[in-house]
C-alpha cells in the first residue's frame, strides 16, 4: 500500500480550538479518529496512553473517554498482554467485505433512485462539489471523506430507505472500511477517477435509472476491490524483491 498523503502544516494543540460546543474528549476523539482513517497511525500500530496524551495535549481521563469509542467503532482493540492498538483486517476478510459490499451498496443505489427526494439528489451533487475543493483531491493523491452525511457512499445507503439494509452497511464495520477505503485511495489516478464514478452515480439517480446507478456502483466498488489487490500484490512484490 502506498503511504498516505502526510500533512505537513502545524496543526493547532486540542486546549487551543475555539469552543464549539464539543467536550475535550469529543475534540480528541475526532482528531484520533481522523489520524487513523488519513494512515497516520496505520493499522497495527500499538498506542501508548503517554504518547498520546503527549501528542494531542490532553489528559488521561478524555483520552480515555475517546479511545472507548474509537473501540466501539472497531477503530481500535485492546489485545491481552499487548495493549491498546489500530485495529487491522487480514486482506482476504477487507476482498470478502468489497465483495459484500458490491451486491449491497449496488441494491442500495438501485433503491436510491426509486426513494430519494429530488432534495435529498441535489444535496448529494452538492456535497461532490465539496469534494473536489479538497487540496489532495485536486492534486489527486487522496480523496478524505468524513464520517455520516459528508460521506458520498453514507448517504446513498442512507437515501436506499431501508432499515435492513442502512443497518448491514452502516452497523459494524462501517468506520473500518471508510479507513481502507481512504489508505487505498492514496494511488495516482484512483482519487479523481473515483469522484468521476461518483458523479456519473449521481447521474443516474437525476435520471431515476435504478438499473444504471446500480450497476456503477457495483463498477465503482469492483474497481476499489481491484485496486486493494493491485496494491498489496505490488508491495508483496516489492517486499519478497
């Protein structure tokens, strides 16, 4: 796997953001959470208390409080005798959840263009717009989607208006997946070739084609697979080389 995009500017300690309504634990929780989606701290990686206190400026007990939700994310696991450490998927399980991923989140766009709203399309194509004033989007060597409703495939399961299915793909594995998804979009031509997919996915939930969004995003998604494979047989290569 190639290595992330790595921001190099200053990024501001946690005690010094302006107050926005969020508790310390909430500010550390995220920051943490986004170090482990971008690939700054990879999968694997043991994570010491100490450290972390150190690198995000905060004390044990909100530290605490995030690292238990990153765990109920499955972002992070705590290993007997090991510690605390970013929770990782073997590659044969990350290819069998794309491959469930293509049948599902294909029925769930199939379900898209029968159930959203004209409203709820529009915000979707206004949300792409968002995307591509990304810096690494447009120097295209990563595409960063936040969690929920910033997230391009979260609202298309969303707008599928299906319980079952919004639990299968949104339940469990989601936030694990939103960090593979990103790691192995760091590749050349894979960040603006995805938004381009997005775009045409989009396009064809204007046109309330059920049959066409569907079969892109299973496209799209197939793609993604592919590119994982690609990837790791690369760095298989390199390694035994």
């Amino acid at each position: 796997m190639s290595a992330p995009h790595q921001n190099t500017a200053a990024e501001p300690s946690l005690d010094l953001i302006e107050s926005d309504g969020r508790t310390l634990a909430d500010r550390v929780f995220s920051r943490l959470q986004d170090d482990i989606v971008r690939g700054h701290l990879l999968p694997g990686t043991k994570l010491g208390e100490t450290e972390l206190a150190s690198r995000y400026g905060v004390s044990r007990g909100p530290l605490r409080e995030a690292i238990r939700r990153l765990e109920s994310r499955k972002l992070l696991e705590r290993v007997p005798h090991v510690g605390t450490r970013v929770a990782s998927l073997s590659l044969p399980a990350l290819i069998e959840i794309y491959h469930v991923r293509e049948a599902l989140e294909g029925m769930a766009a199939r379900l898209a263009a029968q159930f959203m709203t004209d409203a709820e399309i529009a915000s979707l194509a206004d949300l792409l717009v968002q995307h591509e004033q990304q810096q690494d989007l447009k120097e295209d060597v990563a595409y960063f989607q936040r969690e929920g409703d910033l997230d391009f495939h979260y609202r298309i399961i969303q707008g599928s208006h299906n319980e079952t299915l919004i639990q299968m793909l949104i339940g469990g594995l989601y936030h694990m997946v939103r960090m593979y998804r990103y790691q192995f979009s760091t590749v050349t031509n894979r960040p603006q070739r995805a938004l381009r997919e997005h775009r045409g996915i989009v396009e064809a939930l204007e046109a309330r084609d059920g049959e066409m969004a569907e079969l892109l995003m299973r496209r799209h998604i197939s793609r993604a697979r592919q590119n994982i494979e690609q990837q790791t047989t690369q760095s298989a290569g390199t390694a035994d080389g």
